[in-house]
C-alpha cells in the first residue's frame, strides 16, 4: 500500500509538473517579445532619430494603439491562420506587458481588425473592433454587426460588446465612450467599463432652438463628458450643453460654424466671416474650441482654398497636448499661436501628420492626405513651432506617425507586404 501511495505522489507530481510546463509555455508563446536589441530595420528618418536604438514588431496590424499616461503601445499581431491576437508593448523598449488571448474578427479572412485606443477617467482601453455577420452573409445583409474586445491597459482584462449594425460602421474612441455612428444621426455609445451600449434617436440629439441649419442632415460627430458632439450643414452642439453660434469667433459669420476633426479636449472649427466684412470673399477663420465648454482657445486665418476636401484631415496632437495640427493647420495652443501654411493664392497646402512634445511638426508638401505623406508622398518637411518655418528634409525620408515618452513610430511595408511596426528612439 506504502508503495502504491508513493507511485500516486509520483504521478500526481509528474501531471501538476506537465500542466505547469504547458501553461509556462503558452505564457511564453503569448509573451514572445519584439526585438528589443535595435530594430533590424533601418529607414531613411530625420536626424533626431537613432535608428540603432528601439525596437521593431513584424507582420503588425496596419493600426495601432497609444495610452499615453502609461506608456504602452498596442497593436494586433496573427495568432493562426484567421485568428489574431493584441499584443501590447512597452514604448520605450518595446517589451511585452501582456498579450490578449486569439480571437477571430467579423473581417474578410486574411484582414487584421481595426484599433483604436480611448479613456474614461483615469483607465485607458484599448479596442479591437470588426463588422459583418458570423453567418458570412456580407456587409449589406441582416444579421450584421460591430464587434469590439475592449481591453484594459493595466492587465490586459478583455470584454467582448456586440452592437447590431446594418450600415458600413465608423468606430472612433476620441471621448469617454466608444461611438459607433454612420457618417449621419444614427449613433451608438459604448461604456469601456461596464459595456453598455446607449443610443440617441434622431428626434432626441437636442436640436438648438431656431437652429434650422441644425435639422438639415445632422451627424454625430463625437462623445464628450457633457453629451454627444452633433453638426448639422453649418453649425454644430454639444447636446445639452453649448451651442456653436454663442460660442463664434469675432468677426465670424455666426451660423457657419463646420467642424472638421476632433479630439479628446478639442474640435478645430471652419468659420466664414460676416458678409460684409472686408475679407469675407477671400480668407476663412478656423478656431479651436474646448469640448467642455464651446469657447476657443486658439484661431488662425487662411485664405479660402480653390477646392474643398470631400473628407476634411484628422487631428494630431502631442502627447503633452500643447499642440495640434490638421492639414494645413498648426496650433500651440498653451501660447495661443495659429499658422496656416499655404501660398499667398492660397495653393500649395502642407499636409502635417504629426508633431511632437518639443514642437517639432512633420509632414510633406504636395501630398493629397496624411496617409500619402505617410506613405513617402510628396516632399517631405518638418516646421519648427517656435519659428514657423518650413524645411525640406530629404525626398526619401520617413515620416513619423507618433511620438510618446521619447521614440518615434514609423510603418514600413517589406517585400512581401508585410507591415512593420518600428520605434526609433529619440536621439538625445
């Protein structure tokens, strides 16, 4: 009996010992680090870049995450032949805090999930969000929706939230909720925390009392700590909260207020001047207003381009938030300083991706969108905030996406159309 207890122990030992050796080796698989060492990868970037230190991830999704606060960046990585899985790294050297479990998206095979990153208070999620139908029936079908695995930063603890859907959805995270809206009225809000899922009939988006303009082809733009973020043609609210007209720059046509891209705190604004005013057929206001409370913080005046943008530039801003740029458009907005960077016919536009904590702005000159610029279009530059100054870099430089706590990121795509995550450490 003694003998065959023993032999049990034994067995019962060998058994925990190979379940711990399966689990160890599933956290190693989930931790498999990026190349911490230097990335491999050496691209043509500006000279404050030291493309000897950071690090670089392969075959990464097209997107990535930033949580600023703590320093992680987030992006998805292929875990099986359909499956993917978030893996999120530390900035500054681009080891692995945690990897979340594989997961199949609603996607057409082979396409990596879309990312997005948001906050409510002071808890930062990252999203990993699809759309179609698990029955492989197409976008235009029944049966489709959004799906979103929202993780925590700090542990990684994922939620799934699954939102009936039937039109091409737009996903953002720029407020304290996850939007989901169709380029119109239609909308849908997700908590990050508890999942919830809220929407606001057209009927209810609290229209602005003698507002006509507001009634006319109404859109969600965005969520904030006061409500939702609406347009209408020319002006635009917060729902229950400020209304744009009270809130126009001076000398402003006040009912022509168009907002064009928006942050977590901002929304850059297109205003016309009065009519009669002695600029009115030449040059436009754009302002930056805070989010809480409608009044701007910073302005600057262009002169009208030739033909408008059918989809106006997002908003970058630094990871300190002292400055934003959009498009042509540059703003320090701690020393209340607007540029506009155009030829005195108004032609010629720099497109700015871009800018980091010591004001350095970069973009490119000639390119149609952030993305072309991105993507080696056009003739790259950067600007000097404190000065306002263009410079040409050289033709075949590399832009960077984003900077955070001292290393910028950059795409790359190699020869087998694989895209490439890389983090040059910023040069000292």
């Amino acid at each position: 009996m003694s003998m065959l207890g023993g032999l049990g122990i034994l067995l019962l030992l060998l058994l925990l010992s190979m379940c711990d050796a399966g689990e160890a080796a599933e956290e190693a698989k989930k931790k498999k680090p990026v190349k911490v060492s230097g990335p491999a990868t050496k691209l043509t970037v500006p000279s404050n870049y030291d493309t000897a230190l950071g690090w670089e991830a392969p075959d990464a999704s097209a997107e990535y995450a930033l949580a600023q606060s703590s320093g992680l960046v987030g992006y998805v990585e292929r875990a099986g032949e359909f499956q993917y899985r978030l893996r999120v790294v530390e900035a500054k050297t681009g080891t692995t805090k945690w990897a979340g479990d594989p997961f199949r998206p609603l996607s057409a095979p082979g396409s990596f999930p879309r990312l997005l990153s948001v906050s409510k208070g002071d808890r930062q999620y990252f999203v990993a969000w699809s759309y179609g139908s698990t029955a492989g029936e197409g976008l235009n079908s029944t049966g489709t929706f959004v799906s979103l695995d929202i993780y925590d930063t700090t542990d990684g603890n994922r939620r799934r939230v699954e939102v009936p859907w039937s039109d091409a959805p737009i996903v953002t995270g720029t407020g304290p909720g996850i939007l989901i809206a169709d380029g119109k009225a239609k909308n849908a809000v997700v908590d990050p925390e508890t999942g919830e899922v809220s929407s606001t009939p057209a009927d209810k988006l609290g229209y602005p009392s003698g507002c006509t303009n507001c009634r006319t082809l109404p859109e969600v733009l965005g969520v904030t700590d006061k409500g939702l973020l609406v347009g209408g043609v020319q002006e635009f609210w917060i729902r229950g909260g400020w209304f744009s007209r009270t809130v126009a720059p001076s000398g402003a046509n006040a009912t022509s207020g168009l907002p064009t891209a928006v942050t977590s705190k901002h929304v850059l604004a297109r205003w016309h001047h009065a009519p009669k005013a002695k600029k009115a057929a030449t040059h436009e206001i754009w302002a930056v207003h805070a989010l809480d409370t409608g009044k701007i913080v910073v302005q600057a005046e262009c002169r009208r381009p030739t033909i408008a943008p059918s989809e106006y530039p997002a908003a970058a801003v630094s990871p300190d938030g002292r400055y934003l740029v959009s498009g042509a458009l540059a703003f320090d907005l701690k020393e209340k300083k607007g540029y506009c960077f155009e030829d005195p016919d108004g032609s010629n536009r720099l497109t700015l991706v871009s800018v980091g904590d010591e004001g350095i702005v970069y973009g490119a000159a000639g390119a149609r969108s952030a993305r072309d610029a991105l993507a080696g279009a056009g003739a790259p530059l950067t600007v000097d905030m404190f000065t306002g100054e263009p410079e040409l870099l050289e033709p075949n430089m590399r832009l960077p996406q984003a900077e955070t706590l001292g290393i910028g990121l950059f795409r790359w795509t190699d020869a087998k159309d694989r895209r490439h995550l890389i983090a040059y450490r910023i040069a000292e």
